[in-house]
C-alpha cells in the first residue's frame, strides 16, 4: 500500500511541477521576460518526462 500512494503522490508532483512551469512559461512571455520563459519550458520539460518515465516504469512493473 505504502508503495502504490508513493507513486500516486509522485504522479501528483509532476503533473505540479509541469503545470507549474506552463505559468511561468506564459507569464514570462506576458511580461517579456525571457529568463522566466525559459525557467517556466524547463520546468514543464522536466515535470513531463518525468511523467513519462513513471509511465514506463509501471509499464515494465506489469
């Protein structure tokens, strides 16, 4: 049990951690801010291969 709420909640924290960084991606183009662009496409880069690397690795648990 312990194990499968760990990868719910790890699941969670990327989809955070991409959402979080689509706002910051268009706030840093509202605001022309190309440094807070940038941040904003690293952290949704990031929060989504994450994602798809807990996919494949509950792909290969099965």
């Amino acid at each position: 049990m312990r194990n499968e709420n760990y990868r719910r909640n790890g699941r969670f924290d990327h989809r955070v951690q991409a959402a979080r960084g689509q706002v910051k991606k268009f706030f840093g183009r509202a605001t022309d801010n190309p440094r807070l662009s940038a941040e904003g496409r690293r952290d949704q880069v990031f929060g989504n291969l994450k994602q798809a690397a807990g996919k494949v690795r509950d792909a290969f648990r099965r």
